[in-house]
C-alpha cells in the first residue's frame, strides 16, 4: 500500500497579526497623545490633593532660576522678563474669558518671591482661580507622606 | 522553445506592512510626554468683594522659612504638628481664619506642603480648615502696616 506523504510542516514564525497588533499600539498612543502648551522643565512640588486641571487653562511656569513662560492654553509658551508683563498678560486673558483659569507651574525648589509676584499679578488681573500644578506625594511607611523639615 | 513565465502572486505584499507600523509606534513613543495634569486649587475672592478684614491676632499665622521651617504663631513646629496645633481653636472657631506667610526666600515647594496639609484637615482631624488666606507682598503691605 502507498502512504499519503507527510504534510510539510511550515518552519516560518506567523507574522501576519503583527501589523494588527502595531495598528493597535498606534491607536493606542494616537488617542493618549496630547500637546503640551507649556514644556518648561520643572521639578514640581507634590501634593496629595490633587484636582483635575480643565482643558485649555493658561499657564503661567516659574523655573528655579525664576524665569516666567507664560500660554493662554492655545498656543506655546513664551518667555516674558517679569512679573509686571504677567500681569498684562494676565489681564488679556481674563477680559477675553473672564472664568479662564490660571495654571501655576513652578518648581518645587523656587524663591518665594518670584511665586508672589506672579500671584499678586493674577490677582490683580482679576483671576478666579488659580491651580498649583503638582505630582502626586508618595506616602512613606509612616502614613502621612508629608516632607516636613526639609 | 516555449518559456515557462513565473507564476504571479495574486496577493497585496503585505510583509511590510509591521516594519512601517512598528517605525510609527517608535515615532510616537519618542514624541508622547506623559504630562502633569493636576494640582491644587486655589480660588481668589471674587472680584466685587471687599477683602475680608481678619485681625492679625485673630487668626493663626504660619510663616515659612528658607529650609522648610515652620513657625507657627511664633512656636516653630513640624509640618504634621500643624492641624494638632489647629484644632483646639477650629472646634471654637470653625471660621478661624490660617494666613500663610511664606518669606521671600522660603522655597515654593513647603509653601505648597503646607497648603496641601490645611487642604486635607477634613480627613486628618475631621475639620475643615474653611478660611485659608495666602496674602502678597503688596497686599501685606496695603491692608497690615
């Protein structure tokens, strides 16, 4: 009797649901992608509370250095020389949307004083709200996560 | 002599197809940046307001100093001390107002601790810390002198 040869066993690694799988992972990162305004790096504070941000807030950020960028959320953030500018910034935007709110993004480790000024500014630009941007504390052994002491 | 054509593959190459998808998924991976999204609120009084007239000894004053020092009502205290501290004087004074003061050369960064500590005396003491002022410089030297 005859035998029916062996099927060839087929020696190759199944790529057709790779491009499936890249597709998918491009969607993925399509969707989660955002642009930011501001790329100023900064070390930010962190907080426990923390809320979320609206969409299309102006920024404001403060380096170490005390360097100001400012954004009114709609386009990149450009350098201004002081508090005084931030204040006629501030006021643009506030007469152009009065309940626009203020994103305040300084690091962690800046003087006071450029932060006052930067706040008197928007207090007086009639600002509603402002966030203070921060990361989320991490919570020690001991529970209360706070930093205290320096 | 009849020459024999080689078969045509009647399919779409498609064997490319994961090396352009992979570059793409290479392009976004460098180009995305997982920002910051979050942070505290700090609302301001609205604009009709008069500023609240709060005497100086009525409320409780937290200064902060460069380093992260702390001192409160002129007694220096650790940042977890604070809401102990506070709430003897908010179960008399539910409205007692708390003025953070942070000097000029104090960093940003305990200014913000200490706000987030007052933020969260509704968990920690079971009281809600309701008046929270953080005055300027200038509005120090308007309304205090």
């Amino acid at each position: 009797m005859r035998l029916k040869a062996r099927s060839v066993q087929n020696t190759g690694i199944p790529t057709a649901s790779m491009a499936d799988i890249a597709f998918l992972l491009i969607i993925f990162f399509m969707v989660t992608i955002s642009f930011e305004v501001d790329k100023t790096s900064v070390t930010l504070p962190e907080t426990n509370i923390r809320l979320e941000i609206p969409k299309q807030a102006a920024y404001v950020s403060i380096t170490e250095n005390g360097q100001i960028r400012v954004s009114s959320g709609e386009e990149i953030s450009v350098p201004v020389p002081g508090p005084d500018e931030v204040l006629s910034f501030a006021a643009g935007v506030v007469q152009a949307d009065p309940t626009k709110p203020f994103v305040l993004k300084a690091d962690k480790e800046v003087p006071y004083q450029y932060v006052d000024g930067v706040v008197d500014s928007l207090k007086q630009a009639k600002a509603q709200v402002i966030y203070l941007l921060s990361m989320q504390d991490t919570v020690d052994d001991g529970g209360d996560g706070d930093e205290s002491g320096g | 002599m009849k020459i024999k054509k080689p078969p045509v593959s009647d399919e779409i190459p498609t064997s490319s197809m994961a090396d352009i998808a992979f570059l793409l998924i290479i392009y976004f991976m460098v180009t995305t940046t997982f920002a910051a999204t979050r942070g505290l609120d700090f609302s301001l009084p609205p604009e009709d307001d008069t500023p609240p007239m709060v005497e100086k000894e009525e409320a409780v004053l937290i200064e902060i100093q460069s380093g992260g020092v702390f001192v409160v009502d002129q007694q220096t205290m650790q940042l977890s001390e604070i809401l102990d501290y506070l709430k003897p004087k908010l179960e008399r004074n539910p409205k007692k107002p708390v003025i953070i003061r942070p000097q000029p050369d104090a960093q940003y960064g305990y200014m913000v601790n200490v706000f987030d500590e007052l933020r969260q005396a509704e968990s920690k003491i079971g009281m809600k810390v309701d008046n929270i002022s953080i005055p300027t410089q200038r509005e120090i030297e308007m309304f205090w002198f």
